[in-house]
C-alpha cells in the first residue's frame, strides 16, 4: 500500500503528520512476503518531549474543560471515521501483521464498538454524592483526568487494544500519547486519519523502540501509564511507575488454560479448541496454551481436535485463509524454540510441528496438536504465543482444576461442561481475571478486562477500565459557613482530661 510508505518515519504531533527528527530507523516487512512495506523512525528524546508538551497544553487548555457530553461526541465521530476507514486500516493491519483480513475488519469493527462505548460511558457518571458528616452540609466526590496517559502497545491487536485505553483515556478527559509496537507502526499511524475531531495536540503518536517508551514511562508530563507486552518489561514499567508513585496498567502474559470434561459435546469443545489456540496464529494474550482433558473422553476428543487441525488453510491474510504468518522472523524462531522444547521433553506432534512445505517465503508455521504431555513441561509453563495445542491428560475434575491452577500466571481460563456443579466450582475456582465457560476468548466492553499474578494488574474496559484513568477527590462544602465549634479551639472544658484542675 503506498500510503502505508508514504507514512515512513513519521510521527503524528499537534494533529499532523510530519517526518520524525530521529536519525534511527527500521524496516517493517511484511510477514507474508517479506517485501519491505516501509520503515519507522526511533524518536529522540527532543521530539517527544515536544510532543508531551502540546499534550499537555491541549489537555489542561481545551479537552478537560470541554463538557461530557462534548467529548463523547468528538469520539464519536472518531469512531464515525473509523467506520468509513474500515477497509484500508483492515489491509494495512493485514500486510504489517499478517493476521487474515475477516480478522482484520472483526478488529477495526470492536474497535469502533469500543470507542462508542467509552464516549457514552464517559458522561454516564462524574462521582457521587454521600450522606453529610454534618448536618447542613454538601459531601460528593468528583472523577478527574489523571491527565497524559502514555501508552505502549503490543503487535498482535494494535487497534482494539489502541481504542480499548485510548478511548477510556480521552472520555475522562485526558491527553493520550501512544507509542506503537514497531511491527504495527504504520497501521497505527494509518489510524490517526481519524482523529480529526479532536483537539490538536490531544492524541500524539511518536515512534521506535524500547527507549522511547522507557522515556514516556519516566516524564514528568505523563500522569498514568498503560503497557502490553512480555512479563520482563512489564515488570521494568511497573517497577519504574512504582519508584515514581505513578498508577500504571500493566497487561502482559497468559498461559491460559482449557478444561474438557466429559459432558462437554465434543464436536463443539474441538472447534473451540481449535479456535482458541490457533486464532491470530496463537498470538493472543488469550490465547488457549494448556489442555486438560479428561480420561474418559481424552482420545475422542484428540482425534476431533486433530480433524479440525487439518480444516486450518494457512496462507497470506489477504487470501482466502484461516491462519495467516507470525507477525515476524524473531517472532517465528521463538516460538519454534517452545516447539521444539516440548518435543525434546517427550511431547509428540499428531498434526503439525513444523513450516508448511508449500511456502518459500513468509513466516508461516503449522497449526500443532501436541499429544503424550506431562503437565511438568516447559511448554505448559510459560506462554507459547503461537499456533500449538499441547494436550495434557486428567483423571478427574479436580485434577484439571489443581493443574490450571498451578501457573504463575492467571489472565483468562477456559472450561466445557454441562455439569452445573463443575460450573459453578470452575468460576469461583479458576485463578483467573475472566473465566468462558462454553464461550473462548470473547469479550465485552461493558466488562472488565485484565488478569492476576504474571499477568498484570489493572483492568481495561468497562466501568473499572475508565477509573485506570481518572482520580477521586473528595469535596466537603459547607453552604452556610458556619464555625464548627464542635472540633475547633478552643477546646470544652467538659471535654478535658478528667484530672484536670
């Protein structure tokens, strides 16, 4: 797409676009034919302190004065751009990431939902008013901006998760600058187009790697941060955050399990199965990376899950395919090291294992179904972050139960039942922020998002995804101005130390 080279080291500063002043940059290649789409620019420190400085001016002058009702339709008519943008963010995101184009446009469309969600839920309620502590008096609290929000996004969804903060960010009155992940750059910028009804300098976008964002989580001007991406530097930002008392949002790994019990229709729970691994070619925070099924149905369900394995057509996104590349080389060998990890531990492939024989360029892998796992392996450990199913069999529910509980980590989990008991005990049970029974991987943008342990702390979306941006003050108005002699001095007598002379 020539717009997408067009938009080469670019960043986007008081609502415009304009060549990065970094001396730096990198090529973005595209994963499915490795042809070079453009390249992306490392910011200098100059470049995004210019850009924090406008945020804040926009911010403190315009945005957080501007009433609920006018901000939520400035966003809504981002989304309304958004909408009529559909098709070229969905190619862009398609060529720059690699995921298949129906999932591409799915994306742009949650993000649109997101954003109309959060404009409406932005106005919905400023605070509350409490009963008095005195008499006559006015006792409420107000919900304010924190003030600049930075936020570091991941590859593998650089839309939806965009909008998810961004939106929360912006209809609570806050500036917003966005660091992308450097494979989705040009997409991201690609979004800016349609952020015209905003106010210039609201929403900045600088550019580059590691630094740059390490740069962003330490200013001064930036008052909350948001960060996506591996437990080491989420770590790093929380820990940074934490030394500098700035509220954070960290969002990093999942391990997330998927239990099978014999109730589950097991037509069903391999379709699910296979979706929920394979999805985005594995790349999902969510993504389902530990199997537990039980004995009894065990090898019924492997076969099923093999079946649907086969269905999988693996190609360039913008074809007619079910699964398109890693999103990268580095990305691809990573993940073939877990691969091979399990395999030398003793897990065997049913289907899959290794690079689809008919590609000779792109970064393609096949969909895997690994059987004879013990619930000790490497792979059932760590996030795998790739198109593999590592199945692991249990004698009963409890079995299942203990093992997707014995993780560092604790983002999503998955269960197929139609026992009640199992039901219940599973959501209550299940050390996770969100648990699908029957239903994998959706989500919702009037519910929390967000997990425990490893994997973060904080929520997006919903009601608790706002408050990730604003602060709570608390007011006491006394109308009449009256002293208040019942704690003033000077003291009462009568209210002294009984051995007072």
């Amino acid at each position: 797409m020539q717009r997408m080279k067009d938009l080469s080291n670019h960043v986007y500063i008081d609502g415009a676009f304009r060549l990065s002043s970094g001396s730096k940059s990198c090529d973005v290649i595209e994963p499915a034919t490795e042809i070079v789409l453009g390249s992306v620019a490392q910011s200098p420190k100059a470049e995004i302190d210019e850009a924090l400085e406008s945020c804040s001016k926009a911010q403190k002058h315009w945005w957080r004065n501007l009433s609920a009702l006018d901000r939520a339709h400035a966003i809504h008519q981002v989304a309304d751009r958004l909408d009529e943008m559909r098709p070229i963010l969905a190619e862009a995101m398609t060529r720059e990431m690699g995921k298949p184009y129906k999932e591409s446009v799915d994306e742009v469309n949650w993000s649109i939902h997101s954003l109309r969600y959060s404009a409406e839920l932005g106005r919905n309620e400023q605070g509350r008013v409490m009963g008095p502590a005195v008499a006559g008096q006015f006792h409420y609290t107000l919900k304010q901006p924190c003030g600049t929000a930075a936020l570091i996004m991941p590859f593998n969804y650089p839309l939806v998760l965009l909008c998810w903060e961004a939106g929360a960010a912006l209809a609570t009155g806050n500036a917003v600058i966005v660091k992308p992940s450097e494979y989705t750059t040009l997409t991201t910028l690609l979004f800016a187009e349609a952020l015209k009804s905003l106010p210039e300098g609201l929403f900045q976008i600088v550019t580059g790697g590691g630094d740059v964002g390490d740069h962003l989580v330490r200013h001064r001007d930036t008052h909350v941060v948001a960060f996506t991406g591996s437990v080491p530097v989420g770590r790093a930002v929380a820990k940074a955050c934490g030394e500098l008392i700035k509220p954070s949002l960290i969002e990093t790994s999942g391990n997330d399990p998927f239990l099978i019990m014999p109730s589950a229709p097991l037509d069903v729970a391999a379709r699910a199965a296979a979706f929920s691994a394979y999805m985005n070619c594995g790349q999902i925070c969510v993504s389902a990376e530990r199997f537990y099924v039980h004995e009894d149905i065990h090898d019924a369900f492997v076969e099923k899950l093999i079946e649907e394995t086969r269905k999988i057509r693996i190609g360039n996104g913008l074809d007619r395919v079910d699964m398109g590349p890693m999103v990268s080389s580095r990305e691809r060998e990573r993940y073939e090291a877990v691969l091979q990890g399990a395999l030398d531990e003793g897990a065997r492939a049913a289907i899959g294992g290794s690079r689809p024989s008919e590609f000779n360029q792109g970064w393609f892998v096949e969909p895997t179904v690994l059987v004879d796992c013990a619930p000790d392996m490497s792979v059932f450990k760590h996030e795998s972050f790739g198109p593999v199913a590592p199945i692991c069999k249990v004698s009963d529910f409890e079995e299942a139960l203990t093992l997707a509980n014995a993780s560092d980590y604790g983002l999503g989990a998955n269960i197929y039942t139609r026992d009640l008991e199992e039901t219940i005990r599973a959501t209550e049970e299940l050390e996770a922020g969100m648990v699908w029974v029957n239903a994998p991987l959706l989500d919702n943008d009037a519910g929390p998002f967000g997990g425990s342990k490893l994997s973060g702390m904080g929520r997006q979306l919903g009601p608790e995804g706002l408050e990730t941006f604003r602060e709570t003050k608390m007011v006491m108005v006394d109308p009449h101005c009256q002293p208040q002699d019942f704690w003033w001095f000077p003291y009462a007598d009568d209210e002294m130390h009984p051995g007072t002379k």
